[in-house]
C-alpha cells in the first residue's frame, strides 16, 4: 500500500525541529532588475522532542547547542 507523502510520520523520539532566519544585504547588482542577496548573518535554533517543551534548556543531550548564530 503507498504512504500519502502529505501526511507526518508519528512524532515519536527521532525529531529534530530546524529553524533558521537569513539576515541579508542587498547592495550586489544582480541584473538590471534585481539584487544579490548577501547573508550577513544566520541563525539558527534547533530543538528536539526531548526538550521542547523546556523553556530554559540552553544545551541538550541529544541535539547539543539550541541556539547558533554565524557572522
């Protein structure tokens, strides 16, 4: 029998949430119309089912640092 792919699978122990902002410029020509956008900063945090709902967790076991931010 097929899966319906927009279906989630059961949450279960294995899930890891990703969430990422982009802070960007747009000095760069692109073409006439357009710019580049140049990441000037990422961040990113991550949570998995384990600690999710911890408000002051800042480090876990299972997915390590929640929080990152790159230059």
């Amino acid at each position: 029998m097929r899966q319906q792919m927009d279906v989630l699978p059961p949450a279960g122990e294995k899930v890891l949430y990703v969430f990422c902002d982009f802070e960007t410029t747009q000095n760069t020509d692109y073409t006439d119309k357009a710019n580049l956008h140049v990441p000037k900063l990422v961040c990113v945090q991550q949570v998995c089912s384990r600690c999710e709902d911890e408000e002051n967790v800042v480090d876990c076991v299972r997915c390590c640092k929640r929080k990152q931010s790159f230059w």
